[in-house]
C-alpha cells in the first residue's frame, strides 16, 4: 500500500465509492470512505432537499471516524454533486483535516450538474494546500472511466 497516497470520499449511491476504488487500485492508496453519524436517507427526494438546506447552511455533520494517515503528502478527495457543491461529509473532512502543504486532488461524480462549484469551494476550504485540477464523471463514469482516470492521475503527476 502507497501510503503516501490518502483516498477520502464520502458517497451517497455509490457512484463515488466506485470512482475512489478505481483510484485506489490505480495507485495503490489508502482508501477511507467518511460517514456522518447520522446515516442520510436513501429516499432520493428527501435527500435532494436536505443537501439543498444543509449546502446552503454550510453544514458539517459529525463523521464516525476521520483517517489516521496524517503523513500522506497526497489527498484525493470525492464527493457527489450535491447542489454544485460537494457533499456536507467531505466539507466537515477538509475543515477538520489538517491539508496544510499537502497536494490535494479532487474528484466528483454528477448525475448531469457537471463540477458546479466543487473545485473552487475546496480550493476555498483547502488554504494552505496545493489544489490541483480535478476530475469528474457522469454517474460512474461508463466503459473508459478506468483509462480516464489514469489519464487524470498521470496529468496531475500521482
């Protein structure tokens, strides 16, 4: 296991679960999938309209565990779409994490928004890191998502 490589991400379908094990298996990283205490509901509606108030709020859920890896010079960092922001979990790990100095990579999965705000708002939550262009898919990404993610992972030098 390369662990200088950290994967953290939070999903809520699974559709980034996958893309970080993807990842994972292309460099061998340490993978750590965040949970809220307070699980969300798999209802697709009720999730939608608690994403829009807890995104707007800034809300940051209280997480059953955070990674122990703290001397991984690279963090690769997903999340969902949710209202062209990522995901409360992920906002609670890069407020809680200390990314100073590190190479942080993101990556997100959407179900037609594209990246939204994603890469500015963590490039917003991340001062003091090196945030690095990120890398986004439709849903799970499809037949290729395999060599795009290489393409990605090259282009960012992981």
């Amino acid at each position: 296991m390369n662990i200088d490589i950290l994967i953290v991400y939070y999903s809520w379908h699974g559709n980034t679960r996958k893309i970080a094990e993807l990842i994972a298996q292309a460099t061998d990283g340490q993978l750590f999938e965040l949970e809220p205490i307070k699980p969300y509901t798999t209802d697709y509606n009720a999730v939608v309209n608690q994403a829009r108030t807890e995104t707007r709020k800034g809300f940051k859920p209280e997480l059953k565990a955070m990674p122990k890896n703290n001397t991984a010079s690279k963090i690769l960092v997903g999340s969902p779409n949710w209202c062209s922001t990522i995901a409360p979990p992920l906002a609670t790990f890069l407020n809680d994490y200390d990314l100073k100095g590190k190479i942080v990579a993101p990556f997100y999965t959407h179900g037609g928004g594209g990246s939204g705000n994603i890469e500015s708002d963590i490039i917003n939550m991340c001062s003091g890191s090196n945030v690095v262009k990120g890398f986004g898919v439709y849903n799970s990404g499809g037949a290729n998502v395999s060599k795009q993610i290489m393409d990605w992972l090259t282009s960012i030098g992981v």
